[in-house]
C-alpha cells in the first residue's frame, strides 16, 4: 500500500532530485546560488534544464511554463511544448537553460499601473532558483519573477525577494556583531494559516452575487449561526471529509507540508495550516494551494470560497501569518535562547520587529488592504483596523524591568544589565489566546493576524521583512560605531522599549474604549478603508524606507498603489452593478409577485364572506408594498452613485465609493435583507444563508 511518505514530493523538483539527477559539480554550484545567491552559470542552467526535462516528461509532462505572480493577485501561466521538430519528421524533447532561465510572455493585459507603454507589451519573466519547479496536470510549472520591457517588476515575488534579501544583509551585520561569523545568511520563513467556506454547487450555481463577486450581497441572518460554538473543532461531516482527504494528498504530492485541518467557527467554514518554511517558498505554495483548494472542492460538487467575508453576521476568513527569522543553520533568531549572549540577541531582534510595527504600521495595514478585508477587519474575531503588538504578560514584564532598570519580580531580583546577567526563563509556551491582537508573539515568531484569506502573503511579507529590515540597519549603524558594545546596546534596547511601547497592548482589540485610547492617547493609525490607507503608500517615510533597501522603485511604488487602488475600486463597482442587477431583476418581481398573491387569495377569501378581515394577508401587502417602494427607491440611489464616479483619479474615486457608494449599497442591501424574512420561501429567488450554511 502506497503511504505518504512515498509520494511526497513526487510531483516536485526538490533536492531530492536535484541531488540524484544532476552531477555532481552542477548541484552543488545550483546550491550555492540557492543558499547564497551567487550568479547561475549557464552551463549549470543547461545542464537543469536538461535534468529537469528529463524528470519532467518521465512523469508525464508534455509542457512547461513559467510560473508567475502579477499583480492581479492570483497567478499566470503561458505553456509552451517540449517538442522539436526532428529531421525525418518526428519530434524530439527539448529544453535549454535559456528556456529555463528566462521566459518572454506578452505583458500588455496585466495590470502595470503606467510602468510600460502601449508599445512596450513585452515582459520578461526569470527562474527563481529558490523556490522548487513542479508538475501540475501535464505542465513542468516553473517559479519564476516578472518584470517589464523597462525592468520594472510587475508581480509580488521580485519586491518579495528584494525584502527577504535586505532584511538578510542587515540581519548579518548584527549577527557579525554577536560574534557570529558563521551564519552564511538569515532568512524569515512563514507558515500561512488559511480559512476557508465550502458550500454546496448547486446552491452557489443560483448565486449571482456568489459567482461574480465571490460573496453574498444580499441575505437575512440563518435562525442558527456560530453563536453555539458547536462547529469549532466540530466532528467534520464526510463530504468535507472527503474533500480535505483529496486535498492533502493532491498538497502532499507538491510538496506542500499540509499539517493542520478543523472546522473553524463559522458555519461551514473551516482552516488548513502548514509547517512553516522559507517565505518565497511558502508564497508560492500558499498560491497553489488556494488554486487547488478550488479545483478539489468542484470535484466534490462543492465550491471553496476564499472571500473575507463571504457572509455577512459570522466569521470572516483570514491568513494568520505565522513570521519568524532563522540562520542558515537553523538558529530562530525570536528564540530567547539560554545564555546571555542568546538572550540579549533575541531582546535586540524583537526590539527591531516591536520598533518596525510603530513605526510602518501604515505599511502593515496597506499590506492587508483590499475591498473584502475591509469586511472582515474588527467584526467577529477578526482583529481591528488598528495594528498593535501583544508580547503577554511575562515578555512585557521582562521589557517593563528593562526600560525602568528596576529587577524583574520573576526570577533573581537583579537589575538586567544586557551581555552581563542571564535572563529569566520565561514560557516560551506562554503562547497568545487573545484572537484580537492583529500582530502577536507567539513563543518564538509573531503571528501577523490582519491579512485576508484570498490575499497573496507577498504583500505582508514585503513591508515586515523592509520593516525590520530598516530597525536592524539603524541598530548596525549605531553599534559598529559604538565604543562600548555592551552599554550601547542595553541603552538602544531601553530607548527603543521606552519610544514603542505604545505599539504594545495586550488586552481586547474590540473594546471600544481601547480604540478610543490607541488613537486618541497613543497616536496609533485607525485605517478602516483601504481608501483610508493605500494613499500613504507613497508618503515619503515609507518610500525613503522601501526605496533606500532596493525592494521598490519610486516608480513601482506609484505603479502599486495606482493597480491597488483600481483593483478596490473595480471591486466594488462590480459589487454595486451586481446588486443593481439582483434587486431588479430577482428581489423586487420575487417580492411583488408574493404580495400580489397575497391579495388575491385576500380577495377571493372576501368573495367567499365579506366579513373576513384577513388581516394577516392584508397588513403583509402592506409591509411588502411599502419594502417594494423603499427597494426600488435605493435601487436608483444606487444606480445614481455608480453613475456619478465619473473621475480618472483613483484617489479620489476611492473615496467617492467610500463615502457614497457603500452606503448606498448598504441601505440597499438593509431593505432586501428585510424583505426576504417576510417573503415566502416558494417565491424567493435565490439560496438563504440557512440553506448556504448549512447545506453540506
């Protein structure tokens, strides 16, 4: 019988294979470039692609392409055969280094935000060596960066490497500084937790806005929701079962360390988790998985639907990002460690991710920012708009005695002078239970909460790793220069507690009173849009901040938060023109043709004997008469929104649909909403939440 562990990576070009199918001197001058990023030889890359070939078609690939991450946010592919044309008329199998490392594909349809003229179509895509190739279907998929005919990148993975290779350089100096002369680089690695809603088909078939939004526009709440926690962790039903089967299997064959899989809180919705693993590694798995995610669940005659917020009134779905920062030989550099030596380290790199969330938590909330997120942010166990830090009590209490040189009450009461006295021990288990903190410590990584569930981890990624990046560079820069390590060191540590701490805050994200209090007494950003927040993209803190580590160009700066903020905009014009389309076409004939029945069977019950009131008939035309006018009335204030976004400025578009054309759906949708628990379910359009839900 076949176990996992004989078909684990099967379907992926890992050093498994790159090891038995290479010689020698090729693999380990591949490795090199790997693990440090020197130049590929070419004729390293033709003796790959000659490898990677040959594995390829033994495994029945017919094709390869190369695999890539434009800033549509979801992934793209040009496939192209192995074949050549053979002298006597057959054909032969080939694929050189040139076809490996670098790829050709028309760029003109995807979204460039002006990096590239009408006449400069062409893009260029280029082998990530890092990240492993694959087979789906009959397809050798091979992961790769894309940029324009100018050079500039036009996808998620080319600023995501440029981030993970500037917070490696600062991280080294620090590290040289510790006395480590070993670690060859520092790498962050990522494990994404993902959430998920798995409804039937057939229901989502009948769906409108389902199928072209991805949530549910329109829906009055189900009699049962999450409110008795009997999903969480819940008994999981057999044709979920069978579909979270199939899953891991197709994941496992890819190579993806599929761990963790439960019912999650809301009604039919449920979450998947891997072993963490290198950051670019683990984006381009999380996009698989996702795709995969969907093409499993319709064999299963079901549909996976990775909106935020695909129902209104219980949980959204997110992606806790789970981050950490380790050495080449796996030394995690957020472990407190048991010397003094590890222990002052660790105090320095969390000081550098504490300082990097104060000061860029602008950037970490444009990382999250998109039109369904905005749905999810600060409702139902999502954590708020407002990014703050939990460290739990004991961490903070270790900080607390630091900045205020008085000895913590936890171990020997001595004051902690850094590099001298060992630190206390404290839980490195004492992990966080508190699911309304957006960015927590975990025992030895943060968990970044805010991302949503269809979004590519790229985006977040990008600004934690600039982000602390930046800390670590001012922390170098300091302390090279610095005539008593030791001293500046406890001082820049004590600074840095005292000038950021009131990024730290370990109690309820969604009490109204600490809103108030981070905004209003610690100064702390409360972006609830992201027409609020994608604008500060381009302030200049952040672009001398991203700029100055090489992850983006002032141009491709420019580029993103126009692509962002169109695709926020196109979002919910698409939302608006579906609700528009629904209320005229389903809700209102559907509510209309119940009250008209109403009145007839009113009027032949009178025709039998006038002296039947038939109130019930009689006072439900009403209500429904009057819902009719009122739907119809917000139906045209909506269209009369939709029609006044008549601007070129995607600022200033964005925040006409913030402030008018959201509320206008929202009014909309509070009527039909309305309408739909007094209308017979024999003349309602479309599925209801409670046959949604719960109708796997």
């Amino acid at each position: 019988m076949e176990t996992v562990r004989d078909y684990f990576g099967s379907l992926v070009f890992d050093d498994r294979n790159m090891k038995a199918t290479l010689p020698a001197k090729v693999y380990a001058s591949l490795r090199k470039t790997i693990d440090e990023g020197t130049e590929l030889d070419i004729s390293v890359a033709n003796a790959v692609a000659a490898a990677m070939k040959d594995w390829a078609v033994e495994n029945g690939a017919t094709h390869y392409t190369h695999w890539f991450q434009p800033l549509t946010g979801i992934t793209a592919e040009k496939h192209d055969s192995f074949i050549s044309p053979a002298p006597d008329g057959g054909v032969i199998m080939e694929f050189s280094g040139k076809e490996l490392i670098k790829g050709e594909p028309d760029a003109s349809s995807f979204p460039s935000g002006g990096l590239r003229a009408t006449f400069e179509a062409r893009g260029y895509t280029a082998w990530d060596p890092t990240s492993y190739a694959f087979i789906k279907g009959k397809t050798l998929c091979i992961p790769t960066a894309f940029c324009s005919y100018g050079g500039h990148a036009l996808d998620k993975k080319t600023p995501l490497l440029r981030s993970m290779e500037a917070l490696n350089v600062q991280a080294l100096r620090i590290l040289r500084l510790f006395g480590n002369d070993t670690a060859k680089a520092v790498r962050t690695n990522v494990g994404p937790e993902q959430e998920y809603f798995l409804v039937d088909k057939k229901l989502y078939d009948r769906r409108l806005d389902l199928r072209l939004t991805g949530r549910t526009l329109f829906g009055a709440p189900a009699p049962k929701g999450q409110e008795m926690d009997d999903h969480y962790f819940g008994v999981i039903k057999p044709r979920v079962a069978a579909f979270m089967e199939e899953l891991n299997v197709e994941l496992w064959k890819l190579g993806i360390l599929a761990k963790t899989e439960h019912n999650e809180v809301a009604p039919a919705q449920h979450e998947l988790a891997p072993i963490y693993t290198t950051t670019n590694l683990a984006t381009d798995q999380n996009q698989l998985t996702m795709e995969i995610m969907q093409k499993v669940a319709t064999r299963h005659g079901l549909v996976c639907l990775l909106h935020e917020k695909p129902f209104a009134g219980v949980n959204g779905s997110g992606k806790h990002n789970n981050w950490s920062i380790a050495t080449d030989a796996g030394q995690n550099l957020l472990s407190p460690g048991e010397t003094p030596y590890e222990n002052a380290q660790f105090l320095l790199f969390l000081c550098a991710v504490i300082k990097a969330v104060d000061d860029y938590q602008d950037l970490l909330r444009i990382s999250v920012a998109t039109a369904g997120n905005d749905h999810r942010l600060g409702a139902n166990e999502a954590p708020p708009a407002v990014v703050s830090v939990f460290l739990g009590d004991e961490l903070g209490a270790v900080l607390d005695a630091i900045e205020n040189d008085t000895p913590y009450q936890g171990a020997e009461k001595t004051k902690m002078k850094l590099g001298v006295h060992v630190l206390p021990k404290f839980n490195r288990d004492a992990t966080d239970r508190n699911r309304t903190s957006p960015f927590a410590f975990t025992g030895n990584k943060f968990e970044f909460r805010m991302l949503g569930s269809s979004n590519s981890i790229a985006c977040a990624n990008i600004m934690l790793n600039a982000a602390v990046a930046e800390s670590l560079k001012i922390y170098a820069d300091r302390l090279e220069s610095a005539d008593d390590f030791e001293s500046a060191l406890h001082d820049m540590i004590k600074k840095t507690i005292s000038d950021h701490k009131r990024i730290i805050f370990n109690g309820n994200g969604y009490d109204d009173a600490w809103i108030k209090e981070a905004t209003e007494e610690r100064g702390l950003l409360n972006y609830r849009t992201t027409a609020d927040c994608m604008p500060h993209l381009l302030d200049k803190k952040n672009a001398d901040m991203l700029i100055g580590h090489g992850v983006f160009s002032q141009a491709e700066l420019r580029s993103r938060c126009e692509i962002m903020l169109e695709n926020y905009n196109k979002s919910i014009l698409i939302e608006a023109r579906t609700m528009l389309e629904m209320a005229r076409t389903q809700i209102l004939p559907a509510v209309e043709g119940y009250a008209a029945k109403l009145a007839k069977n009113a009027g032949k019950i009178r025709a039998l004997d006038e002296g039947i009131a038939c109130r019930y008939e009689t006072d439900l035309v009403k209500k429904l008469s009057a819902l009719t006018d009122g739907i119809e009335e917000k139906t045209d204030a909506l269209e009369t929104a939709v029609k006044g976004l008549c601007t070129d400025d995607v600022i200033t578009e964005s925040a006409m649909i913030r402030d008018a054309l959201l509320p206008a759906m929202e009014a909309l949708r509070a009527l039909c909403d309305e309408a739909e628990t007094l209308t017979s379910k024999d003349f309602w359009p479309f599925p209801t939440y409670a046959q949604l839900l719960f109708g796997v």
